[in-house]
C-alpha cells in the first residue's frame, strides 16, 4: 500500500487535546476593549488529503505505484471520448466565453454581508457591561455598598467604645449595639441585594456582546473563506455551434430527399446508417462544359452494387442539373476481373 497527498483537496487537521480545551476567548482579542474591532475568525488549519492506494501484487515500486495511480483520471477520459466518437456524441464546433460574475456566490456574499450589517455593534447598546471574570465587589457599585458597610461597622464600632467609656454596663447597651447592628445589616441587605441584581444584569450583556462579537468574526471568517474559494463563471456564446447544428439538419434533410426521390423503394425507411455508404463512395469527377460526370467505384457487396446501379440510373433519367445548368451524370465503375475468370467464360 502507498500513501499520496491529493493537493486539490484539504481536510481540517487533527489537532491535539490541549488546543481542543483550549477556551474560546484565548483566541479572540478583548472585545471589552474600547479600541477592539471586529477581525475574522482564524481559519482552521487544513492539509491535503491522504488518498491510500492498495495493490495486490506482491512486490511494488511504491512511486510506480503512484504515477500508475495518477495516469487513471486521463486514461479514463480518453475511454469515455472513443465510446462516444462513433455515436457522434463528442462533436463540439467551438464556442465563446466572456467571464462573468458568480451569482450563486455574490448572493451568498450579499446574505452574509447583510448579516454582518445586522448584527449590533459591541458596546453601543450597554452601559453596565464589565469584562469577563470581574466579580461583583469589583463593580462600582459593589465597591460603594463595601466601603459604606465598613463605615456603618466602624461608627457602631466607635459608639460601643463610647458606652463602655461612659460606664455602662453591658447588660444594657448590648441589646442598643445588637439593635443598631441589625438595623445595619438590615439596610446593607438590601444594598447588596441591588448589586448582585445589577451585577446579574452586567453579566447577562457581557454575555450578549461576547456572542455578537463571535458572530462578527465568524460571518467575516466565512467572507473571507468564501472569497479565496470563489471560482469564476463564464458565459458562453455557442452561436457557432448552433449554425453547425443548423448545417448538419440541412444535411440530414438533404440526403432525406435524396432517399426519398433516387433510392430504390426498398430504402423508403432506410436510416442514416444505410444510407452512409452510398455517400461514402469514392469515384472520378470530371467537368465539362456541360456536363458533370462521376464515376463511383462499386461495392463488394452484389445487392449493394445493383442498388448503385439503380440509383444511377434514376439520376440520369431525371436529368438532374446543377445551379449553373450542367447535367448531372452518374456510373458505376467496371470491375476488373483477373484473366483467368475471362479465359474461364470464353471455354464455358
């Protein structure tokens, strides 16, 4: 078995495990950034596909092998034109193309452009986005709701000190600091309750412009990759092959005429294949002033050459004259026979 890289196709390559479990953000910019624009989604590296050839021969030249592989594709072709050179199938009188604009691709290339002008630019639509891994005492707000909590801690802090400098006992102002203390967790409660709503919301439109951003970079990954494999259509002017087909239908009807008014009656059905030979026989032309003589030579076949014979002789008989007004005459050849075959006739 040999191995060969076919270059007109790629296939994705297999990447390791480490870059498959690699996160999706690493590798795309920081699109929390002010100054990040959109950028195509990097390719996915591909290589030429491996096509195996097994033979069954016990010892092999694997580049032998190879080039015996590559030769097939010709070869093949060069079959399938000598099964369609008899039928007449593989006749093409030429035609000209003038290369224009792809238009299955252009509107693809319309939709997916489109798509890319509807979808929302990152950043214009929220204002309590944070980046991603920010946690909520990172946020503004999150920040303020600690700074007055360790305030209100610390003036309850301040105030039992006071207490206990003027004296009193503790029976009675624990219940005034457990008092004030639940008053301040009470209100901070509801503090942070604010926070983690608004830090819920952040995270859901970080959540949202993350997904924009990635469908911005797929749809200008999928233009690009739609641009570098765009193949070019041509329009084709097949105005020669027309008057070609023309030609050959006045021919074909022509020598339907001729069937139907010089053959014999039997070819009143003949076809093409029949008729062939006939026109296909060589033979003398010689031109007078006024007449046209041809001089074809005969079959091998003695049915084939009495229907010549017939034919001929129902030209002559019609007087068949051509556009400049010489008369049309057509014979038949004699056939040489060998000496012994006359010397045979004369003792009989």
């Amino acid at each position: 078995m040999a191995l060969i890289r076919d270059l007109r196709r790629h296939v994705p390559c297999k990447q390791q495990e480490e870059e498959e479990e690699t996160d999706e953000d690493n590798r795309k910019p920081a699109w929390w950034q002010t100054d990040w624009k959109a950028e195509p989604t990097p390719a996915t590296p591909t290589t030429a596909k491996l096509i195996p050839i097994v033979t069954t021969a016990d010892t092999v030249d694997a580049v032998e092998l190879a080039q015996t592989y590559t030769r097939r594709w010709p070869v093949q072709e060069n079959i399938i034109r000598d099964f369609l050179l008899p039928l007449g199938l593989d006749t093409n009188h030429g035609y000209g193309k003038t290369p224009i604009v792809n238009s299955e691709e252009a509107r693809e290339a319309g939709s997916l452009g489109e798509a890319l002008g509807q979808c929302p630019a990152v950043g214009c639509f929220c204002t309590h986005a944070v980046s991603p891994g920010f946690s909520s005492l990172q946020s503004p707000r999150g920040a303020q709701t600690k700074a007055y909590g360790d305030d209100q801690y610390r003036k309850l802090n301040v105030h039992q000190d006071a207490l206990c400098a003027q004296g009193v006992d503790y029976n009675e102002r624990r219940p005034q600091i457990k008092a004030q203390k639940a008053a301040i967790d009470a209100e901070l409660e509801q503090r942070w309750q604010r926070v983690w709503r608004a830090y819920t919301k952040s995270n859901k439109e970080c959540e949202k412009q993350k997904h924009y951003a990635h469908e911005q970079c797929d749809l200008l990954r999928a233009l690009e990759d739609l641009a570098a494999n765009e193949r070019t259509m041509y329009e084709l002017d097949n105005r020669k092959d027309q008057v070609m087909t023309a030609c050959k239908l006045a021919l074909a009807n022509l020598a339907m005429w001729t069937r139907d008014h010089y053959f014999p009656a039997s070819y009143a059905h003949a076809t093409w294949a029949r008729l062939a030979p006939f026109f296909h026989l060589p033979g003398v032309v010689v031109s007078t002033l006024h007449t046209v003589s041809v001089e074809l030579c005969p079959f091998n076949d003695r049915q084939y050459n009495r229907d010549l014979i017939t034919l001929c002789q129902r030209v002559n008989e019609q007087h068949v004259r051509l556009p400049d007004g010489r008369v049309l005459v057509f014979s038949v050849k004699e056939i040489c026979r060998p000496i012994l075959h006359g010397q045979k006739r004369q003792i009989a």
